[in-house]
C-alpha cells in the first residue's frame, strides 16, 4: 500500500526479523511514554487525533509478511507506523 497522502514506517531489528519484545512491554511502552491511545488489541492512535497518526504491533514472517487480524501477538518484530503528510 502506497499513498502521497502518508507516511509509512517499520520499525524492526534486522533484515531476518529475528528479535522480539513481548507484547505487554511494548504496550506499556506506547500508552505509559508516548500516551498513545489503544484502539484495538494490536494497534493505537494520538489521543486527539493531531496530528494523525496510528501505530500496530505485529509479528511478523521471516519473508517480513504479516497481517494485523485485530488480535495481539505475544510477541512483536515490527511497529508499523502510517502518519498523515502534511
């Protein structure tokens, strides 16, 4: 998916997906230091909606394929960042 309209962004620790984090510590993460809003199991928002923004945590493939099924993995090796382009 590609858009002029946003910003994409993964975030991972190598070219093989080969680290995680535990879910609940990300998590923790997300809402304790950046209060972003958790809007589903796996994904959260800015709490105002400004700017716009929605964040997801997966688990992805060893090809980097993956899919957000509104449920949380256990553990996570990729943050998956859209930002509306100003």
């Amino acid at each position: 998916m590609w858009s002029s309209q946003y910003y994409y962004f993964l975030i991972q620790s190598d070219d093989h997906y080969s680290e995680v984090i535990k879910s609940s510590r990300l998590i923790d993460f997300l809402t304790n230091e950046l209060h972003l809003l958790q809007k589903g199991p796996d994904s959260f928002e800015v709490e105002n909606h400004l700017p716009w923004l929605q964040v997801a945590i997966v688990n992805a493939q060893a090809d980097g394929s993956f899919s957000t099924q509104n449920n949380c993995p256990e553990y996570v090796n990729i943050i998956s960042i859209i930002k509306l382009a100003n």
